[in-house]
C-alpha cells in the first residue's frame, strides 16, 4: 500500500434542474488498494461512477487519473489511458462463445473493434492471450460455450475477463456481486482480490461483508455527499454512518 494517488477528484458535482445527486466529492483513490463507495440507496454512488468516466458530464469539479485531467475526456479515451469500468466491455454477445467475446474485447485493444474478417494467423495469435484471461478467472472449461448459457456467476466472471482483456490499470465495478447466491460471492470476491493484486479496484457494492473483506478503504456517500471515510472499522463505528443506514431502511 502506498500514498500514491491515482485517481482524484475535486469538488466533483452533478446537479439536475436544483437536485444535487452529487455534490463537492472529494475522492483521492490510492494507488494499489480495493476502495469501496458505499452508501444507502440514492446516495449518488452509480452517478459518481457515471462522472469518472464520463458517461455524464459533471456540473463543475475535476477529474484527474495520473495526474493528468480527464474531465470532459470520452468514455473510450479515458479506457485507453487505462481507467476501465466493467460494463463498458461486457459480454454483450450472449450467442458467441465466452472465448469468442474475450476475443473480441482483445480485438478492441488492439483498435479492430469490429472487424470480424482478420487473417486466421491473426485470431489465433488472439485466441492464446483469450484463453490465459479465461484461465485466470476460472473460466477455462467454459470457452467453447455460448455466453448466454453461462450461469450468473460466471458471467460476471466473463466480465472481468473482457475488462482485463483491455489492460486497465485501475478498474470500476459497480456491484459486482448483485443479485448473487453465496457460493458466487465468495467466487467473485476471490477473484477481485486476485484481479487487484497489480492494479487498482474502485467498486460499489452493497454486500458490506464484501466491503469488510476486500476494501483497504470505504467513502460512505450520503445524499450525494461524502459522509465518512476510512476502513471499514472506523466508518462502521461513525455514528453519522449508522444513522444514514438505519433511516434509509436496507441497502
């Protein structure tokens, strides 16, 4: 763990028409660790996320990675400088195989997105860093099936496999383990521990066993302000912290 900054922002705001849904957000992400947003339902953690990489435009404040300003930058700019959130290279071809749709995510880091006709010696060249990712997150035995065919679990899975295919130096996962069954949370929070050892994790999540086990450290977001920070001992005592649960019912 280290000071190192790598993603910053200032004052970051998004208000709509007199509703602030984020407001005066100072993040400073260090380099290395799992930080956790967490916060009741409403509280602006998935508008944040949409701020830092620019699928909204923020009302005023600034964004650096790097140290260098990426506010205002296009979602596919800010991936390439290496700040990748997970649903911008989804499986989004549910009748591709899952070693095809990591294929593809590899196609687009080398910038042929879309262009399916490549040399076979090409694909090939592809097809052996595809199956390293799959191997990587327990995915290996599954690369000639259909991505719709996967369970939840895995499909999730799928997704950081694309996302890795990109080689992101910090990754965004917004809930990575919603709606998922025990065994899956335990699979999925393994892997985000081992995804995380040479890079950055920014995630949401609501499972707060999740929170406690993986996060170096947590900024609890409130109405769209930061209401604490810290590791996960020290938020959960904040009495500001309890109050904001308990009134906003289960989150």
């Amino acid at each position: 763990m280290t000071d190192d900054i790598i993603l910053e922002t200032r004052g970051l705001t998004k208000e709509f028409r007199g509703f602030f849904a984020v407001k005066e957000v100072d993040l400073r992400i260090r380099r290395g660790t799992i930080h956790a947003l967490i916060g009741p339902n409403g509280a602006g953690k998935t508008t944040c996320f949409n701020l830092l990489t620019h699928f909204l435009a923020p009302t005023r404040g600034r964004i650096t990675f790097n140290g260098r300003d990426i506010t205002g930058r296009r979602p596919d700019e800010i991936a390439r400088l290496g700040l990748v959130r997970s649903f911008q290279i989804s499986a989004v071809f549910p009748h591709l195989t899952v070693l095809e749709n990591v294929r593809i995510a590899l196609q687009r880091r080398r910038g042929r997105s879309f262009d399916f006709w490549r040399a076979e010696r090409v694909l090939e060249g592809l097809r052996g860093r595809a199956l390293e990712l799959l191997e990587a997150v327990g995915l290996a035995a599954f690369a000639a099936t259909p991505a719709v065919e996967l369970p939840y679990g895995r499909k999730r899975a799928l997704e950081i496999a694309t996302t890795l295919a990109l080689e992101p130096e910090m990754m965004l996962l917004d809930e990575p383990t919603a709606g998922m069954a025990h065994e899956d949370v335990d699979r999925i929070s393994a892997l985000i521990k081992q995804v995380a050892r040479n890079r950055t994790v920014l995630m949401v999540e609501h499972n707060l066993s999740v929170v406690e086990h993986l996060s170096h450290t947590i900024t609890v977001l409130a109405r769209g302000e930061i209401l604490a920070q810290g590791d996960y001992a020290s938020v959960s005592r904040d009495p500001d912290v309890v109050q904001a649960y308990l009134g906003a019912g289960h989150d």
